[in-house]
C-alpha cells in the first residue's frame, strides 16, 4: 500500500532524514517512535505533502498504490488526503476554526468528499464512537470544548470518511489515561474489522506495544532499531530502544493496578 524508499531530507546545515525506508501494506499497523527531533513528524509531512519549510527533499522516492508522490508536489497527494487517507495531529483543536461550531466542520468535510459524501458515517456516529455525547457537542464552537475533547472531535471527524489508511502525530497526548485506552480500543478494533492500516509516530512506546504490529525506532533521522512489535518492544537490540522502554510505563500497569 504505502512504500518509501531512501528518503534524504535536509536542511542547510542537517540532515533530516537519512536515506529512510519503510513499507506499509494493507491493513497493517506500523509505529515510528522516538524522541523529539528524530525525525518522525517530518516524515507524516511528507505523506500529508504539507510544506516542508527550510528543508529539501534530496534523494527518495513514496509510492501510495502503486502510484509514486513526490513528496514536495500537493497536486499529486492531496486528493488522497480526507477520503483514502485520514490524518489525526497532535493538536487537533489547531485545526479547526473557533467560529464555526463543530457541525458546520462536518458538513465542510461532506462538501469536499464529493461524489464520495454517501459513504460517510453519520457525525453522531463518528462522536459516539470515540466516547463523545452528540447533544453535548455538535452545537458546540471549538473553544468551548476542552483540548481532549477536540482532541476526540478531531479523531471522530478523521474517521469519518471510512480511511484505508490513518496517519496519526502523537494522537493520545492530549488524552488521560482512560481517554487513550478507550482510543486505542477503538483505533485496533477498527484495524481488524474494517483493515484500516495505521502509521502513527508517538515518542510514547507503550502506545505502540498497544497497537502496532511493526515498529520502527528512529534516532537524529534514522532508522536505528526495526521489526515485528513484539521483537523490538520485548527484546530489543540497541542501546536507544532499551533507554525509552525503561523510560515509559506500560498501559498494562495501569489496566493490572485497577486504575482503569
């Protein structure tokens, strides 16, 4: 489904991204994690072909279906974005227009599918899905919600559309620890039912352990560690993927202690 191959991004003094790859095929889960400044939202701005202020596309190349994207043309990718493929940010509430309550961004959402609009879920649906009350929502503006309730606005308008593939940038960290279980419940069920592939970034690796099956560690721009989730996040190689497992708690703790 999704393919990139030796993708070299640079600065004028850096290197961004140092001849990455990595595949996605259909109905997969795959997880880059690391720290800041690793690299990872870089690569979702490629995908989304937002602007990549600064920096220079090199060397590489990223096929979607079999059609390859240059990763610095809009033309190509965007008609892809909000109907085969989702993307959930890290600061949803950024994304919405404070003057229009979250209603009219739905029906914004049905203009620009088009021909495709028939296919969408309900909204009331959507909210309900991710743990929302439609009456206690859809009448409402933006910043009359909280951050992880847009957070959850943003996820439920994202998955409206049915994606045969959701990008995600640190989709829980707005969340409490009971918000993001009930989230990542709902993103795996959705990848086994429907076989939604999923590529999120999170430097969070027991968001990972909980919904992918591939992980990909990445450090100052490269890929350091790889493989199936439950050989790197239980038996890791490198020295950087052991640090960040010994450095965040596992979602199984807190389901095991009852605090869930």
């Amino acid at each position: 489904m999704l393919e990139m191959k030796d993708l070299l991004v640079q600065s004028a003094d850096k290197v961004i991204l140092d001849r990455v790859s990595l595949s996605l095929a259909e109905g997969e889960s795959l997880s880059i994690v690391g720290e800041s400044g690793s690299g990872k939202s870089t690569l979702l701005k490629m995908l989304l072909g937002l602007p990549l202020r600064g920096l220079t596309v090199t060397e590489g190349s990223i096929t979607f279906e079999g059609q390859e994207i240059h990763p610095q043309d809009h033309r190509i990718y965007l008609p892809f974005v909000g109907r085969e493929v989702a993307w959930i940010s890290q600061h949803a509430s950024l994304s919405f227009n404070n003057r229009r309550k979250i209603k009219k961004h739905y029906q914004d959402l049905v203009k620009n599918q088009g021909q495709q609009a028939a296919n969408l879920r309900p909204l009331e649906e959507c909210l309900e899905m991710v743990g929302l009350l439609p009456e206690k929502v859809v009448n409402k503006y933006p910043f009359e919600l909280s951050g992880g309730m847009m957070q959850l606005v943003g996820v439920a308008l994202a998955l409206a559309s049915k994606p045969k593939l959701l990008l995600a940038d640190e989709p829980t960290s707005a969340l409490d620890v009971l918000s993001k279980m009930k989230l990542l419940d709902l993103l795996s069920k959705l990848h086994q039912e429907e076989k939604m592939a999923i590529l999120f970034v999170t430097h969070d690796i027991s968001v990972a352990e909980h919904l992918a099956q591939k992980v990909v560690v990445m450090k100052e721009g490269q890929i350091v560690e790889s493989g199936p989730a439950h050989q790197v996040l239980r038996h890791p190689e490198q020295a950087y993927t052991q640090k960040l497992l010994k450095a965040v708690p596992k979602l199984a703790a807190f389901r095991e202690g009852g605090q869930l």
